[in-house]
C-alpha cells in the first residue's frame, strides 16, 4: 500500500478507526479480530484507538486491550503504529472532558499498561477541555514526550488557533491533528490546510460520516456513488480517495467491525482519481 508519514514514522495512506469494535452494537471479540487482521492483512500499519471506546456494561480501555491482544495474534502486528488518545472520560456512559496535566499523565500510564507497551508511538490529547488551559493540557502532552512515555504526540478536535498554539509547544514533535472531516463535515478544511502548511499530519475522524450514516454515503452524495459506479469500488472507497488526494499529510481511519469494510477501504491507497472526478466530488 501507498504511504504517508505521521512525524518521522512510514504508516499506510489509510489507517483504521477501531471505534466500532467497542462501542454500542460492536461484534464479538472474534470477528474483532478478524478484522483488524484483515486491515492487516490489506496492508494497513496504523491504527487509532483511545481510552474512552468501550460500552458501557464494561470498563475503560476495552478497545485498547482488543487492539493489542489483535496485534500480537499477528504476524505483522508490531510493524503497526498505534495512536490512542486520553482527556475524554464516560461517567455513565455520557461523554466527559478532563484535560488537567494530572488526568492526562495518569490516563497516560494506564494506556501504556493496556497496550502492553513501555512508549506510546502516538499519544493524543482527545478534546480541549474549556475548564483547563489549552496551553497545560498539551504541556503534558510535552512532559510526557520528555519522560519517554510517548514517542509522538498529538491533538484532537483542535481549531486552527489550537492547532498553531500546541505546534509553538510541541515543535515538531506534534505530529498529528485529528479533526472530524467528511462530505457530511467539511468545516474542518481550515485545520486540514494548516496542517498541510506546517507539514502535520491530518488524520479525518468519522470520515465516512459516522457509524450510522456510513452505509447510506452512495445515497447520500451523489457524485461519489457516480464515481464509485465508474471505477467499480465503493462510494466509501471512493470517498477516502478524495480525501486522500486533498494534501499529502492526509491520513483517514475509517472504522470497521467488518473485515470486509476494512479491506475495501484500505484499497483507497490505491484508487486513482482524475482532476474532473475530483473537482466533481468536491462539489457536492
Ligand atoms: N477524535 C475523535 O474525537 C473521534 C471521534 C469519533 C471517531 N474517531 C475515530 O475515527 C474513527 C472513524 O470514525 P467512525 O468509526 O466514527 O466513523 P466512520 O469511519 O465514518 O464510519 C464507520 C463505519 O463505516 C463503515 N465502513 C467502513 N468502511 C466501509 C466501506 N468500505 N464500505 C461500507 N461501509 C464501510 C463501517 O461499517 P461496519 O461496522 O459494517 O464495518 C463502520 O461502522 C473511529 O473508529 C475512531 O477511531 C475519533
């Protein structure tokens, strides 16, 4: 598979979201496995996770146990670079925030332990927290990168202000910003240009709209399912593409509870689009 960088690390152009392995309506453990395998197997080597993906009959950290135990069931399953994320907390299952350094350092150590790891290739501090100080928040992102306890790090859901803020703290030693970007959510085209300008690694979240929307992408958008009947893939093949071909720090993590999701949508890397084709999808 083509690739991309994220900071000094070679990962596949298209990574993947483990998001639905462990949330409400997710599989069972084996076909979770299978289909990181087969993500794997289609030649993906990155893979987002966070603290926060779990259902709420369990506890905290469950896709970050499932990642890890799916990696090392494979063969190439240490040639993947894994980002999880902290500062997101679920009291009752309901989505919290807590982006004190303490938190952060804390949730750190916990991940670590999941993942069975002595350093995090990529740690990411998940939402701002408006009751904390944006500049402390990624301060200990910064304490952690000197403590050796993450090799790289990064921000999530960051305006173009955030984004330039961690950049001063962090150097190049930022290496990646996770933002929501779809057809569905192309608000967040100002944070992806930055990125591209400071060379940083965009990673879209939800890309295919989001669990519940994803199936319905072809329906909903014309021109990808159009382009999709052309080339004979997907309209989520097609739509990763697109994305892909928006600037080279691009990187999306489709999620999946399929191996076949997964495999279709690592062949994204692969589908070229034309100049006419792209201008058309992006005017939608
Ligand atoms: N930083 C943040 O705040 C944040 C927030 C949300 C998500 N995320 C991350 O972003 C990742 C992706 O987002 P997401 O999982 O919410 O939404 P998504 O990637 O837009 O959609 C996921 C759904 O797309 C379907 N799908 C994937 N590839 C497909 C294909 N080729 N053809 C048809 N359907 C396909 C999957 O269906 P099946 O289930 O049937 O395989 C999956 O349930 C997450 O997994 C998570 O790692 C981050």
């Amino acid at each position: 598979m083509h690739t991309r960088r994220i900071g000094d690390t070679g990962v596949s152009a298209v990574g993947l979201g483990a998001m639905p392995m462990s949330v409400e309506g997710r599989p069972d453990e084996s076909r979770a496995v299978a289909t990181i395998h087969a993500a794997l197997d289609a030649g993906v080597t990155f893979i987002d996770t966070a603290d926060a993906y779990f259902a709420q009959a369990d506890g905290v950290g469950h896709n970050e146990l499932l990642v890890a135990r799916a990696l090392a069931s494979h063969d190439r399953g240490r040639e993947v670079l894994v980002a999880t994320k902290g500062g997101h907390t679920r009291p009752d299952g309901q989505w919290a925030l807590n982006g004190s350094p303490e938190y952060l350092k804390q949730a750190c150590e916990a991940s670590l332990k999941r993942l069975g790891v002595e350093t995090i290739g990529l740690y990411q501090f998940h939402r701002p927290d408006p009751q904390v100080p944006f500049a402390d928040s990624v301060g200990a992102l910064r304490d952690l990168l000197d403590a050796g306890k993450i090799r790289m790090a990064g921000i999530s859901n960051a305006n173009p202000e955030q984004i330039r803020q961690a950049n001063d703290i962090l150097g190049d030693r930022l290496a990646a910003v996770q933002n929501q970007f779809s057809p569905a959510f192309r608000s967040s085209e100002p944070e992806l240009e930055l990125c591209a300008e400071l060379g940083i690694a965009f990673l879209p979240w939800s890309p295919l709209g989001g669990i519940s929307r994803a199936a319905e992408l072809g329906s909903a958008y014309a021109p990808f399912a159009r382009v999709a009947q052309a080339h004979g893939v997907s309209p989520q093949r097609v739509c990763l593409a697109w994305m892909l071909a928006k600037a080279p720090v691009v990187v999306p993590i489709p999620g999946a509870s399929r191996p076949e999701t997964a495999a279709d949508s690592a062949a994204a890397a692969e589908l070229p689009l034309t100049p006419p084709e792209l201008a058309e999808l992006d005017a939608h």
